[in-house]
C-alpha cells in the first residue's frame, strides 16, 4: 500500500462534532444525531482535501485504562460520571451525544471504513500503533495537542489540528511544535508531562509552566537530561527548581508511561484502504432512513466514489 494514511482521534471529532452542529439537527423520530451528520461532514471533508489511501476511525476501547490510572491516581478522575468495578468507567458525556456514538460506529460499519478499538487502551495508543508501523507518510487528525508527540518530519508524520470545524486545520509538523511550544514531536511529551494537563488530571511539576518546561527541555534535552541535572550540584538549575523537580521525582518516575502513547497495541488484522463503496449498502440504507442522514451521508459516499 502506498499513498497517505489517515487516522481519527473519533471521538475528538465527534465531541467536536456535537458541539459544532446544532441539536435541531435530528432524525425523523426526534432523535438528535447532529454528531452523526457532522462526523460524516467532518470524514467527507478530509478526503476531499487531503485525499488519504487509507483511513482508519480509531476508538476509546477503554477511554481510562487502569494501567495509566493504577500509576497517576488523579488521571481523568473528574471526568467518571459513574466507576464499574472489572470494566471500563462511564465517562461523563452529554446525554444526547451518548446515543449517537453506537450509531456512528454502524454507519462507519456499513459504508466499510476501517474502526478500530482495543480493549485496555485509549485511541491515542491505537493511533500510536498504527503510525509507529506505518510504511507511508501518516495524517493525524484529532482536537489533542497530546498526539503532537507522534509528530516526526522524516517520517512524514503530521497532525492535523481542527481549529474551527475542519475547514481550518493547522497542518501540525517540527517547524509548528518549535514555534509555538519550543520543541519538536519526541520533546513534546516531556514538555506536557512537565507542565502538567488539568483536562486530564495530569498535575505536573508544581511551579514549572510551559515556557520555563520549554527552557530546561532546550538546556538539558529531555527529561532524563533534566533529571540528572537534579543531581548535578554544578548543574545551572535554580535552587527552587532543583527542590520543585526533586519533590516531583514521584510523579515523574511514573508520569512518562502515562503521558507517552503506547505504540505496542495488539492490533487486529483489518483492511485500511478507503473503500470506494458501501460494504453493507441495504444496511446503510437503512440506517440512513432510520436517522435521517441525509446529504451528510450522500456527499461523503459521492467523494468516496471519486
């Protein structure tokens, strides 16, 4: 396989989605399925632009793995509408949008674009797995800065961040992330792990913000280097970052493999090429007529077509 693959953070873009097209936008029984029909715009509009060879809807098989949770107790822990003991936590979700998620996933089904979840792991582990086996250049699209560190120009790795809708989208490569953040794809976990994510209940290393993390990540070049740095007595660390950083030496023994998206996911054999028609046309008929997907549906099939 040759050619450009893509990778959706889905659940990025729908939550997207959701928020960005209004609720009146509902099926013939009154249901809303606005995230339905925006994430069918969203798909249809980065084929046309962008024209991948292969496209895979990547899932929150587990959107809080306990494996991250067993390590940084805190991680999305104000996001857990309801905790289940063996299984997956609820994730707090708009009640509207929670019924539309079983929904896209029939109709990614039906048309036969590749989705893809994995018990255990985040999308963002499933997208590190796909990119870090890819052959081909990759296009990451997802509404996470998280994903920026899968960012790599030699291997024509990018992100496409949505900054309104996905008609603008900032095309994510080295020269962005040193711009704006001070370091390059690999330097930009150290730099969040450093700074801390309260949407993820990431608390970082008290006192050490995004520019004074960009500033020991450019001195001492990459979070080992800033640790040993810590232990370095002729080191050129302020006293009061040398005591912030040795105080975090619990979190950051721990946070890496959290923040880090995993890139060794037991992926199942499925086919990545952007099919050129429906798998299950009588299925997604129906589904059509059920939800009233409407043109939303028909322009991405016409595009798929092309």
């Amino acid at each position: 396989m040759t050619g450009r693959l893509m990778l959706l953070d889905t659940a990025s873009l729908y939550f997207r989605a959701y928020f960005g097209v209004p609720d009146s936008v509902k099926a013939p029984d009154g249901t809303p399925v606005n995230a339905v029909r925006g994430l069918l715009d969203f798909i249809d509009r980065l084929v046309k632009d962008h024209r991948p060879e292969q496209l895979v809807a990547c899932m929150d098989a587990d959107w809080r793995p306990r494996w991250r949770v067993d390590l940084i107790p805190t991680y999305k822990a104000h996001r857990v509408a309801e905790e289940h003991e063996g299984a997956p936590d609820a994730e707090e979700v708009p009640d509207t949008l929670a019924p539309q998620v079983p929904v896209i996933e029939e109709v990614l089904d039906a048309i036969g674009i590749a989705r893809v979840g994995v018990a255990g792991y985040e999308a963002d582990d499933v997208i590190g797995t796909f990119t870090a086996r890819a052959k081909v250049p990759v296009d990451i699209v997802t509404g996470d800065r998280d994903l920026y560190q899968l960012v790599d120009d030699e291997r024509g790795i990018r992100v496409l961040y949505p900054l309104k809708g996905v008609g603008t989208l900032q095309l994510t490569d080295e020269a962005v992330l040193r711009e704006k953040y001070g370091v390059d794809g690999r330097g930009y976990a150290d730099l969040a792990l450093l700074r801390g994510d309260p949407s993820d209940g990431l608390p970082g290393v008290a006192g050490i913000g995004e520019k004074t993390a960009a500033k020991l990540l450019a001195e001492f070049g990459d979070l080992a280097g800033i640790m040993a740095a810590v232990d370095d007595p002729g080191s050129k660390l302020t006293p009061s970052q040398r005591k912030r950083l040795t105080e975090a030496r619990p979190y950051v023994a721990v946070a890496p493999k959290v923040v880090r998206v995993a890139d060794d996911v037991p992926l199942p054999e499925t086919g990545t090429a952007l099919p050129r028609a429906p798998r299950d046309p009588a299925g997604l008929e129906e589904l059509a007529g059920r939800w009233g997907l409407g043109g939303s549906l028909q322009r991405l099939l016409t595009t798929l077509a092309e």
